[in-house]
C-alpha cells in the first residue's frame, strides 16, 4: 500500500468523485455506514449525559470502523490521511446518499 501522492482539488463537488472511487468495496462502504451510525448514537449519548467521553467513543468507533474496510478490504489508505476535512464530508454525503438509496449498500 505504497501512499499515492496528495492530489488537490478545487471543490468538494471535484473531490466527492475521487472519494466515491475510495470505497468501492461493498464492505468496506457498510463497515464506513456502520461506523458512522454509532458515532451518531454517542453524539446522542453526549448530548443526553453530558459525559465528555462520548466524544472520544464518536471519534473512536467512525474512524475504526473506516480504517478495517480501508486496510482490510479496500486495500488502500484512506483519504483521511491526505484530505482530512473533505473526507470528513465526504463520509456524511456518502452516508446520506446511502440512505437515500443513491449509493449501493
């Protein structure tokens, strides 16, 4: 898994595209989805108790759920390490069009 070299994009509209071809990988896209749920549901926890370390729990559960499909399905690095905010966004859009039945699940 040789590191490809940081691409730059103008837009997250041009990036969005690039992070899509990321996650081809079906489980690798589910483990990204079930990862993101329960950061939402500690968030909730956060919010309902007050207790910082839901916090930590949130951060923790979306990124290892991300980074096993990364490592141990879609054999690449994630796009974390080189665009770390739009990847951000990108794990939202790419979890609301899965909702939304627009992305394979």
């Amino acid at each position: 898994m040789a590191p490809a070299p940081a691409k730059e994009f103008a837009s997250f509209a041009d990036f969005y595209p690039f992070y899509l071809n990321e996650h081809r990988n079906l489980t690798c896209r589910r483990l990204h989805f079930a990862g993101s749920t329960v950061a939402l549901l500690c968030l909730v926890a956060l919010a309902v108790t007050g207790n910082g370390w839901w916090l930590l729990a949130a951060l923790l559960s979306g990124y290892a759920f991300a980074w096993i499909g990364h490592f141990g399905f879609e054999k690449n690095r994630p796009a974390t390490f080189r665009h770390p905010f739009y990847s951000l966004m990108g794990d939202w859009v790419m979890y609301a069009d899965i909702l939304r039945g627009r992305i394979k699940f």
